[in-house]
C-alpha cells in the first residue's frame, strides 16, 4: 500500500508536467499568431483585401484572446504562485504568498455576481464593434499604426470575456453553465451581425478599400469572404464552448428543487440520528 501511494505521488508530477506543457504551447501559438498579426507580409494583405482584414480582426478579438486563457500562462510569467487551490486562500507572506492572479482568483470566488461578468461582456462586445464600424476600419487602411491599437484593445477585451467562460487556472469562470452558454452565444451573434451587415451590403461598406473591375477581387467577393471568415473563426471558438457547458449541465446539473428536496431530507435524518442519540442509554 505505502509502495502504491508513492508510485501515485511519483506518476502526479509527470501528469502535471504534461498538463502545464500542453497549456504553455496554447500560449505560445498565441504569441506567434498575434506576431504574425502584426507584421508582413500579413499585415500588408490586411490593407489591401478586406477578408484578410476581416481574419486578422477575428485572430486578435477571438483565437489569440481564448489561446491565451486556455494556455494560463500566469505561473509561467511568474505572477502566479504553484500552489494547489486549498492552499491558496490561507496562504500568508513570504516566498508561498498569494501573487497577483492568486489574488484575483480568490476575489472572484468572494465575489461571483453575474453583473460582473455581464460587465466584461459588454467591453467585449463595444470593442469588436467599435474596431468593425466603417469609420474604424478605413483608419486602419489609412494609418496602419493603428492596427496595434486595435490588437491591444482587442487581447484585453478578449482575454476579459474567455475568464468568464472557460478554465485557467487558478482562475475560473463565476456564472453558472447556463449563464456561460447564453454569454458565449450572445457574444458569438454579435460579431456574426456585424459580419452580416458588411455580406448584405449592396454597396462598399468600408470605402478606404478599392475594388477594380476586372482586377483582382470584386467588391461582392471580397464582401462575402469577410462574412463567411468572421462566421467561421467565431464559430469555431464559440460553439465547441456553448455545446460543451450545455452537454455537462444537462448531465449534471440537478433541478433547484429536486436539490431543496434533498437537502432538507438529509437536515431531517441528520437531526432525528441526533435525538436517537440524545435519548439512548
């Protein structure tokens, strides 16, 4: 028996390691497609087809953004501390202390109040409407410097949103999976209508762009590849998290009052086990 735990205790560490390797490469392909964003030769196609524009918006406000919560690189950039969760609200100072994330993570566990993640939500669904409005996008074909502007709003925004919806740890999502699913499809329909607006459009709804006939993509080309690339990209990410948190609460989550039943059924055995044993010789 001694010999089994220490050969379970020996087999953790492996595991773990595996488990913070696997997350540690979702957060350096984030860095790499984020890079990628920004400089050549994708960022020169940006500026000239609208579809491309289009990726490189949904790369920065979706892929990059749940990348980097799924990889929970904060141990990693050493603003987490390797402590297991039972350990984390009772730890005191020195070299074990309660780092920046830590201390997030236990906030948000005092603090679970739907509001707050609504909050996120709505910063979410500003930012990847102000960077889609036609004002916002011919400044970006126009000055190109803005397009780090643009990546740093969105990674923010994004990486605000995902907290809410997904793992990290040691940080995790405050609403119930039912409130996850309605977040993650409010979020997702938003960023599809606004890519619904631009495949409808009968004329150029970004005018800093030019579309010759005979030359290169049409107008209505280029118009329903930025459509069909933000639907995919969007759907992509959100679906998977949407079906998932329905499947698991539709498999675990018991019915509020088959769950009230319960417990006072076991508060009445509980306390008619108290009085047998008060009035026992």
């Amino acid at each position: 028996m001694i010999q089994g735990a220490a050969s379970h205790r020996s087999l953790e560490p492996q595991g773990s390691r595996t488990y913070e390797l696997d997350r540690a490469l979702l957060f350096v392909g984030a860095v790499i497609l984020f890079i990628a964003c920004l400089v050549p030769p994708f960022s020169s196609y940006a500026r000239r087809y609208e579809f491309v524009e289009a990726l490189q918006f949904a790369i920065l406000a979706v892929v990059v953004p749940v990348l980097v919560v799924s990889g929970s690189p904060w141990r990693l950039l050493r603003i987490a501390a390797h402590l297991p969760p039972e350990d984390r609200d009772n730890a005191g100072s020195g070299a074990n202390s309660l780092r920046l994330v830590d201390e997030l993570a236990a906030h948000r566990r005092r603090h679970p109040e739907a509001l707050r993640s609504v909050l996120f939500a709505s910063l979410f669904l500003a930012g990847v409407t102000l960077w889609r409005i036609p004002l916002t996008v011919d400044a970006l074909v126009r000055h190109p410097w803005l397009v780090g502007v643009e990546a740093v709003t969105l990674l923010m925004v994004g990486v605000g949103l995902w907290l809410e919806l997904i793992e990290s740890p040691p940080l995790s999502p405050r609403l119930s999976r039912p409130n996850r699913v309605a977040l993650a499809a409010v979020s997702m329909w938003t960023i599809w209508v606004l890519a619904y607006l631009v495949g409808l459009s009968h004329g150029a709804w970004y005018h800093a762009y030019s579309h010759h006939p005979g030359r290169g993509l049409s107008l209505s080309a280029d118009q329903q590849l930025t459509t069909g690339m933000m639907w995919f990209v969007c759907g992509c990410a959100f679906i998977p998290v949407i079906f998932w948190n329905l499947i698991r609460w539709l498999q675990s989550e018991e019915d509020p009052d088959v769950e009230l039943h319960r417990l006072v059924r076991q508060d009445r055995t509980r306390g008619r086990s108290l009085d047998s044993g008060q009035t026992s010789p």
